[in-house]
C-alpha cells in the first residue's frame, strides 16, 4: 500500500488588525516612539517572514468608530504570520517590543484573509501616507461572499474605465480568526482626499450608482475615510 502526500497550498496574503485605544496618558507620539523601538528589532529577532512583512497605521478622519487607531500587519500568507510570531513571543527583542506597545495602546486582534479586487499598477502609498475608504458589511439573507464577488468583479471591471486608475489599490477581507460583527470588508487606498474625490466622482457618473444598487442588495456596509501612513516599511 502506498500513501499519497498531502501537499497543502499556502492560503492567500492575511493580514492581523489590532483595533487599538490610548491607554491614559498616551498618544501618537507615544505609539510613534513604540513602533520605531519594534522596527529596530527586526533585523535582531531574525525572522524572514517578520522582515518580508509590512504594517500600516490608520486614523479616524471621517468614520464612525471608538476606536484610536488600527494597526494592519500585512503576511504573504497564514504560515508566514504563524512563524513570524513565534519568532517575535520567543525572543528577548520580540518580548520587549510587545512591553513597549503594551504600555500605550490596549488593542483587539482579528485576522483576516485579504484578496486583491483592483490594482492600478502604482503605489498609492506617497510620502508613506494614504487616504483609506473602508466598508464593514454583513451579508443580507440568502447573499453568499461569492454574490458579493460577483458585484466587486463588476465594480472593478467599471473602475478600470475611469480615467483616475493609477496608484490605486482595492481589497476584500474575510475573517479567519476573529469575533467581529462583520462577514467581509472592503479597503479602498487612494493617495490622497484629491484622488478620492476625483474617482468617486467619475465613479457616480459612469453608472456607478447602478453597482452600488446592486452591493446594498448583497449587504449592508458601513464607511469611513481613515488617514493612514506606513509604519512598517516594506523590505528593500
């Protein structure tokens, strides 16, 4: 008798959200200071994972949240994310990096599976800084994440018409591990409010509202606009 190896293929890129406050007395500058102390380490702990990883941080600008900040670490896939932390917890420079954010922030941890619904060939990310349109959403009754593909395959197919394409990215999220009050999201990364306003304006005029019809029959989603910056950098 012989037995067949079971070859697992490698999940899609994950990403860890920490939704974070303030612990009183503390402030960006504090977080700022947390995070230059963890960039430090990473050559240290000597993880490739944790090195090949990025993390942005994102601010409330117009968006109906309790939340200070979110923190998003980006993973090529879910074995990635597991060594990379194992790396971290058993290392002295890991360890003292979590005591640092510890004392600044108190934060929940999801993570999420991210697939790539639009990507205009440019980096959205100037000067490390981004304008983030975000949705939250649950699936309306009877509505699958595969009717809510359908939409975004639509959606993007529409976006690569309009003339402001460039240095601009879009993502789904879908919880893996996580007790969050949504079934998917939506990330939207534009390079600025400009841009922003630019394409939704080119969006609303090219038949847009007629896909946005048919997402509200899929789900219903909350918005926002969140300032964000890179605070881990990409490896060079």
């Amino acid at each position: 008798m012989t037995c067949a190896a079971i070859i697992a293929a490698e999940t899609p890129p994950v990403v860890q959200v920490f939704a974070c406050n303030y612990i009183e007395g503390k402030g960006i500058a504090d977080l700022d200071e947390a995070t230059d102390f963890f960039n430090a380490q990473i050559e240290k702990i000597g993880s490739a994972d944790l090195s090949a990883s990025q993390a942005f941080l994102w601010e409330p600008h117009v968006a109906n949240t309790d939340r200070d900040v979110l923190w998003f670490a980006n993973y090529d896939n879910l074995n990635a994310l597991g060594r990379a932390h194992d790396a971290i917890g058993n290392s002295p420079e890991g360890q003292a990096a979590n005591a640092k954010f510890d004392e600044v922030v108190d934060c929940d941890s999801a993570i999420l599976l991210s697939e790539t619904l639009y990507d205009g060939e440019g980096d959205p990310v100037s000067d490390n800084q981004a304008l983030l349109e975000s949705y939250v959403c649950t699936l309306n009754d009877g509505k699958t994440l595969d009717d809510a593909r359908a939409v975004a395959k639509d959606w993007a197919e529409l976006i690569a018409t309009l003339p402001t394409t460039g240095g601009f990215l879009a993502f789904m999220r879908t919880p893996l591990i996580a007790n969050v009050p949504f079934d998917l999201s939506y990330l939207l990364v534009h390079d600025s409010m400009t841009q922003y306003a630019q394409r939704q304006t080119e969006y609303m005029s090219s038949g847009g509202n007629d896909l946005t019809d048919r997402f509200n029959e899929v789900h219903n989603c909350e918005s926002g606009l969140w300032n964000g910056r890179q605070v881990v950098p990409a490896p060079e």
